[in-house]
C-alpha cells in the first residue's frame, strides 16, 4: 500500500512540475482577444493599442490576425511610419487575412492597416515583447504604454521580484517527493 502512495505522490508531482514548465511556452496570441479585432475601432477606448497595454508579450509567441484578405491587410512597419500611418514602406506585409507573426526578440513591434484610410483613424498596434530575463509569473503589473516605449528602463525595487514561478514551484515539489519517498 505504501508503494502505491508514493507512486502516486510521484507522479501527481511529475505531473504537476510538466504543467509549470508548459506554462512558460511561448503562445498563438489572437489579435484583441477575438476574430474580429483588427478593424477601424468605434473609440479610442476600442483600440488594440488599449489591449496590447495590458497583455504580456514574450519572445517566441506568435500573433495571430483573423481579417478579410480582400478589404484589408497588416503591416509590419519602423516607429516613424506607424506616427505618420506611412504605407509605403513596410517592414513586412501581411494580406492572406490568417496572419502570424512570431515575435523573434524584445522591444517594440508597430503594425498598421494597410487599407486605404485605416491607419489614420485609429487601425494601428504597438505591441511591447519583454526581454527574456521576464518570466510569465513574475508580477501582476501591465505591459508598459507605448508612451513609456522610449523611457530607461526601472530596476527592480526588491529582490523577491527576480524569484521565479516555476523554478519556486520545483523547488517545492522537490522537497515534497523526497520526504515523501520515506
């Protein structure tokens, strides 16, 4: 019977150490939460710009655009022509109306419609991909504004914010399946 209890003690445990691990994945992130996001907003408060502030973006996940290909299309572009809404000279184009993008390293992206008055009123996104010494779990606050895009950077006010989720949550489990192997 004791046999049977550790087994199962150790492999709830595995179990559970493989779901942290997963957690910090890189994601498919859909565009505003839902297929229809990418689109001129109703108001200012309606702009992606508002959804991307306060989402976590990292390294490696991918965002991912639901859209009519034949109305509209996504574009990658420098700060300058995302301030400007200038189309003419896209980092990248997008126009399939699936699109994904994998965010390959930290800093800002700029994306803009590439319909014909969009971007001008209001059809535009800043997502802020965070450095890779960020972890999934390390806090509770927002991704910063675009606004705050171009500021220094803050250090931590403690050292507590450098602990890790998922490396507390090994060291727990550790613990546990070893004294519970006696």
């Amino acid at each position: 019977m004791a046999h049977s209890q550790r087994m199962s003690v150790v492999s709830s445990l595995l179990l559970i150490i493989a779901l942290c691990f997963s957690l910090s994945e890189a994601k498919d992130i859909l565009i505003g939460g839902k297929s229809d996001a990418w689109k001129v907003p109703s108001s200012e408060a309606d702009s992606l710009n508002k959804w991307a502030e306060s989402s976590r973006f990292r390294i490696d996940d991918s965002l991912v655009w639901k859209y009519d290909g034949q109305k509209d299309s996504v574009l990658e572009v420098s700060k300058e022509d995302y301030l400007s809404c200038n189309v003419s000279n896209p980092i990248a184009e997008y126009k399939n109306g699936n699109t994904k993008v994998k965010l390959e390293r930290a800093g800002p992206y700029y994306f803009i419609s590439g319909a014909e008055g969009h971007c001008v009123k209001g059809q535009k996104m800043i997502v802020t991909v965070l450095s890779p010494r960020h972890r999934r779990f390390t806090g509770i606050a927002p991704a910063p504004s675009p606004a705050e895009i171009d500021g220094p950077a803050v250090p931590p006010t403690s050292a507590a914010a450098s602990l890790r989720f998922k490396d507390s949550l090994v060291v727990v489990f550790s613990g546990v399946l070893f004294w519970g192997l006696f």
